[in-house]
C-alpha cells in the first residue's frame, strides 16, 4: 500500500533493536483517513462475506480493527492483556510474547463472543516473529471457529513471523512488508 509506505518513510522512526517506530500515526496517536484507507484495503484483499468476526489483540490493534470492521460489517473482539472482573463465564486463554516490551502476556477471550460457528479475520498493526498472531490464532482453533486469513498493518518481512504463517498455509495480506531498516541512518527500505 503506496500510501501507508511513504506515511512510514516519512513519520517513522528507526530505533536501536529493530523497532519502527510509527506511534505518530499508527499505534499512539491515530491517523483516522489513514485508517480508512486501511480498512478499505483490508477489505479489498480479504474479500470473502464468510467473515463474522474480527479478532485482535489490545492495546495498538483495536483502533484498527475498528475501522476495518465497517467494511466488512461485522463485531470486532480483542484479546484482554489481563483478566477483569468483568469476564465472565468461559475463556479461552494462552501466553504470547511481545517483541517491543520483552515480555509475556497471557491473552484471554470470553467464549461468549468466539464460537465453533465464527469465521474469524485477525488484524494487528505489527507482524514481527508472529507470536501474538500465533497466540491468536491459538485462540480461535480453541474456540473451534474458521480461520479466514491475517491482516497486518506493517511486518517486518526480516523477522521470521510471516514466514511460519505462510507456511502452515494461513492467507496472510501486509500492507507494507519492510525488508531493513538502518537505526544509523533512517533508512527503510520496503518489499516490491
């Protein structure tokens, strides 16, 4: 996505560690008519009306999924990060690690929003290694419901995350696949 590629090149950041910094537009402070675009994207490459669900992971992917989820006329549903009070009932639950903060969560859904009859989208803003798409993907097979592709904002084609999700044959779209990025220089350099 042309647009999304130069917003990066443009307002992204490179840091130390291979973090990208794009909290300006994309996962701090929200670019709305960015979003749109985004979401009209995602819709134009994840075509199918079998789609119910949309599935994401708090905090950076929600704003996204959204927007996206306008497109395609459907409830989103986001992994909590904690458990609350307010969950009730079943869960489906698994730990992820994240690549920016160096940690584990565990990530919970309430059973009563993902069900065996769920054909499931799940959208985030970074694919690095793949361990949140992994972790949710783990908690859409626990629930029994379909999964009908991923949609991610930015992977970092460099890292290993896309690769092991194309290979266990699971339809991946990137909106923009950055190849190196350069913490000297700025540089980033994108995927044709």
């Amino acid at each position: 996505m042309k647009l999304l590629e130069e917003r990066i090149r443009r307002d992204g950041r490179v840091k130390a560690g291979n973090v990208l910094k794009v909290d300006s537009f994309l996962n701090h402070q929200l670019d709305i008519a960015l979003y749109n675009e985004i979401g009209k994207e995602f819709r134009r490459l994840f075509p199918s009306d079998r789609i119910t669900k949309i599935l994401t992971i708090e905090a950076s992917g929600i704003g996204i999924a959204c927007i996206a989820a306008q497109y395609f006329q459907v409830p989103v549903v986001f992994a909590k990060k904690s458990r609350s009070i307010n969950l009730d009932g079943g869960v489906y639950t698994t730990g992820v690690r994240s690549f920016t903060h160096n940690r584990i969560y565990d990530i919970i859904v309430s059973a009563k929003f993902l069900s065996k009859d769920d054909h499931v989208l799940i959208i985030d803003d970074f694919l690095a290694n793949g361990c949140a798409v992994s972790g949710l993907i783990e908690l859409v097979k626990s629930a029994g419901a379909g999964i009908e592709g991923v949609g991610i904002v930015i992977e970092k084609g460099f890292q290993e995350g896309g690769r092991r999700l194309r290979e266990q044959g699971i339809h991946v779209e990137s909106l923009a696949v950055v190849d190196a990025m350069n913490a000297a220089t700025g540089e980033i350099t994108f995927r044709r």
